[in-house]
C-alpha cells in the first residue's frame, strides 16, 4: 500500500509484516526508506487501505485480519 502517511510529500510504503503486524517504511525523497515500524494487527492481515479515516487530514490505515475476521485501524501511524 503506498500513501503519504507522514505528509513530508514523500510516498511511503504500508505492508503486511507477518501474520499479526503491519510495517510501515517512510519514504525519503531520494528512493530510500527509513527503517520499518511495526504495528499489531489481528491475526492474517490481508489486505490494506489509506484514508483519512478520522478527520485529522492524514491518511489513516484500515487492515483486513482474514483469521480474526477483523478490521484494524491504525491512525496517526507516523507519530
């Protein structure tokens, strides 16, 4: 999933990490990431989307968990 989840402008990178995370690497500008954070999720994320979910102008992320049956929302990722 690509968005400008930190709003420096720069398109960073949401993937699944492992069957109950979520990595986030922030673009640099230069085709470089920063290191990954890494979020928890319910167990077997599948799916992601980014949307301003909460009002606060950044995208939020939405993960689908097929395991748990579940929707996690992370928002304010980048702080």
């Amino acid at each position: 999933m690509l968005a400008d989840f930190n709003g420096d402008g720069n398109m960073d990178v949401a993937a699944a990490g492992d069957a109950i995370s979520v990595s986030v690497l922030l673009g640099t500008g230069t085709g470089s990431f920063r290191p990954d954070v890494n979020f928890l999720v319910a167990a077997g994320p599948i799916a992601m989307a980014a949307a301003n979910l909460n009002g606060s102008g950044m995208p939020d992320l939405a993960v689908v968990d097929l395991d748990s049956s579940t929707i996690t929302v992370l928002t304010n990722i980048t702080k």
